[in-house]
C-alpha cells in the first residue's frame, strides 16, 4: 500500500484518524526470527527463508538482539481462522447486498459455510500474548512461496482454492485473527520479484514496527 516507509506511517495516521509522527529507529530490541509455518500446508520455500536470514543479519548488524524463537501455534488456529474468514466473505456479501445465486460457486459454498459463525480466537490470542512477553518483534516469511500463475485458480472449486491459498500464505493469518500489528517490506529479490519479510509486535507497537522498517 506504500512505496516507502515514510508512506506507510503517513497511510497509518490518516486510517487511524491520528497524524503523522516521526519515526525514530529502534534500538536493543528482542527479535525472535522463526521459519516454522502455522500450518502444515505451507512451509517457506528456500527464497523465502533466505529472505528472513538476511533480515535477520542486517537486524543483528544494527545491535538488535536476535535469536530464533518459535510462537506456540494451537492446533486449533488454522480452523479459526478460516471460520473468521469465511464469516468475513459472508457479512461483506450480506452489507454489498449481492444476489449469493450471481456468485461463482465457489464463492457460494463460502457464504454458505460463513454464515456459521466466526471463529474463536482467544486461545490463540492468549498464547501470542506470551509470546510477546519475552519478545518485542518477531521476524517471519510473509509468504511461503511465489504466487501462482494468472487464473490458476479458475474452476478449482472452493476446496482447491482454499488448499491453494493455505499453502501460499499462511503466515499472515495467524496475526490478522489474533488482532496484532505487522508490516511487510521487500528483502531482496528473486527473478525480478521482491521476497517479503513479515515484523510481527504486540497490541500498539505500530510505531515501533515503522520504524524498525
């Protein structure tokens, strides 16, 4: 949604209804760096986890303190998170007022299975909480590999999409259900496309993730 990071912390103020601050680089921050995916369907490919090691050596360049570190996923989270998903499509079809028969049917099996309720986070927010406590940012791949070809996905039904997408990015869905502040920037390239990096902190630590950034 930016080109920089002085983008970024402008489009923050004005969506948080607050103004600009400056930002300010951190200093003797506790960086946990972890690989390991929230789910067993998307593990990083090695451009994605080259992409978190050099992060990792340019934060350990800056003074930061960095180890490898591990949140404690439950086994319960992925289907949290796609019941919270699902119910997302289902109440934005409801408020858009769309006829759910007009919609590809892929998309009808998820308002369908949306309308179920969203899922609940509070033991998956509980833990990250935990996490934080000994943790200021955590370092991970946003994504566990390069997208796929345009229309890939066209007529694979909603099975297919759903598998497809768990594998691709999995690593965002576990901080958007918890609630938590992150920010992805580029960390090098591969075959012209920039490899992302995700910065991960507790409730109120946007600033502190622009200006790390």
């Amino acid at each position: 949604i930016a080109q920089d990071v002085e983008d970024a912390a402008l489009a923050f103020a004005v969506l948080s209804g607050g103004t600009a601050q400056p930002l300010e680089q951190p200093t003797g921050l506790r960086i946990a760096v972890s690989l390991r995916s929230p789910s067993p369907l998307g593990p990083p490919d090695a451009h994605h986890r080259r992409a978190v090691e050099t992060a990792q050596s340019r934060l350990s360049e800056h003074g930061h303190t960095v180890m490898k570190s591990n949140p404690k996923y439950p086994p319960s989270m992925l289907n949290d998170w796609g019941r919270s998903w699902l119910a997302g499509i289902a109440e934005e079809v409801h408020t858009l007022g769309l006829d759910v028969s007009r919609l590809e049917p892929r998309t009808q099996v998820m308002v369908r299975k949306g309308r179920k309720g969203p899922g609940n986070a509070a033991s998956w927010t509980a833990r990250a909480e935990a996490f934080f406590v000994d943790h200021d940012v955590l370092v991970t791949p946003a994504i566990a590999r390069g997208p796929l070809a345009a229309g890939a996905l066209k007529d694979k039904g909603y099975l297919g999409t759903y598998l497809a997408s768990a594998r691709t990015v999995p690593f965002s869905q576990a901080w958007n259900l918890a609630g938590f502040p992150a920010i992805v920037l580029p960390v090098g390239t591969v075959d012209g496309r920039p490899l992302p990096v995700q910065l991960v902190a507790r409730p109120g630590g946007e600033q502190l993730l622009l200006g790390l950034a």
